[in-house]
C-alpha cells in the first residue's frame, strides 16, 4: 500500500486465539508509544473455520485480566492478495510461518517472520519460535500464550520504529 503507514498483520491457525492476542497487544503498544498514526494492526487466521466468530471466550478474558479489551475482535483468513497491503507478516508458530511462506511472493519470503524471534528476552539457546496453540489446551496455555506474546511485541516494536525511524 502506498502510503506512509507500516502495517503488520498477525498470523495464526484460527485467528481466534493467538493472532488476536498479539494485535490487541500491538495496537495498545502502538498507543502507548504514540504511533498510531504510523503503525496499523491486525490479524488472520491460515484456516477458515471460525470466519467471522469473535475471539474465543477464554481469549477475551485473559485479555481483559490484563487490561486489555478483545471484544472488538472478528475472525478472518489470511489470503495470499494481502501481500500486497502488508509490509510485515508475522507468524505466530512454524507451521503458519511454513503456511504464509508457501503463499508469499517470491520477493516477500522475507517479510513472513516470527513473532517469537523478536522476544528480547530470549537467548540464542531457546527451542523453538512458537506461540503454543492453547486451543485444545486449559486456560494456563492462554496466560502463557498472552506473556510471550507482550515480551515478543515490546522487541516487535523496537524494531519496526528501527525501520520507519521516529
Ligand atoms: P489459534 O487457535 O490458531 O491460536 O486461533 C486455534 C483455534 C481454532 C483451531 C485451531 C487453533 N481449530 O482447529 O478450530
């Protein structure tokens, strides 16, 4: 897109859980920073099954225990055409990122990255880069998922204010 705004999108499995976690907690980073004119968020789900549904309830109610408000939130897929109104497209495990790089123009792969790879806090001697699906899981896999989601997005937003400069 043309314009002078960066935008990110948040990509995960359902966009029910993970993917919205991260573009409520980016936006609000964005907020806090003053930056919402420069920087706009959203996110999609690789699958279709729950186009249109809200958040999943355990979602909207770690969220909130946090501060954080996800009601607003509408799921929707991901589809390769946004390529071209997204300069970032941030992967919330190995297999979306696996997914979005397969659909990715060849000149955009690199633009399809994790979201875990920007955690400061990690070291190199981590695992691996996903976000767990807490889907199928209890609500202890929702508060883990939502704390390495705000860590990864601080390091997020250091780096893309790196790129558009201040
Ligand atoms: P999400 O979680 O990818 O974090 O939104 C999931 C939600 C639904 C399904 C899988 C993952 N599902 O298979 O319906």
């Amino acid at each position: 897109m043309n314009d002078d705004v960066f935008r990110i999108v948040f990509v995960c499995l359902g966009n029910i859980c993970r993917s919205p976690m991260a573009e409520v907690v980016m936006r609000s980073f964005v907020e806090q920073a003053g930056l919402s004119d420069r920087i706009a968020v959203a996110s999609a789900g690789t699958g279709d099954w729950h186009v249109g549904e809200r958040a999943d309830p355990r979602t909207v109610e770690i969220l909130a225990g946090r501060g954080y408000d996800g009601s607003a939130h509408r799921a929707r897929q991901f589809e390769a055409s946004w390529f071209d109104d997204y300069d970032l497209v941030v992967a919330l495990d190995a297999a979306n990122l696996a997914e979005l790089r397969r659909l990715a123009p060849y000149d955009r792969r690199d633009d399809v990255r994790l979201l875990r790879a920007y955690d400061p806090t990690l070291g190199a001697d981590v695992g691996d880069l996903d976000v767990p699906d807490p889907y199928y899981g209890g609500p202890e896999g929702f508060g883990e998922a939502l704390s390495m989601v705000e860590r990864a997005c601080r390091g997020l937003l250091d780096d893309v204010v790196a790129r558009i400069g201040r």
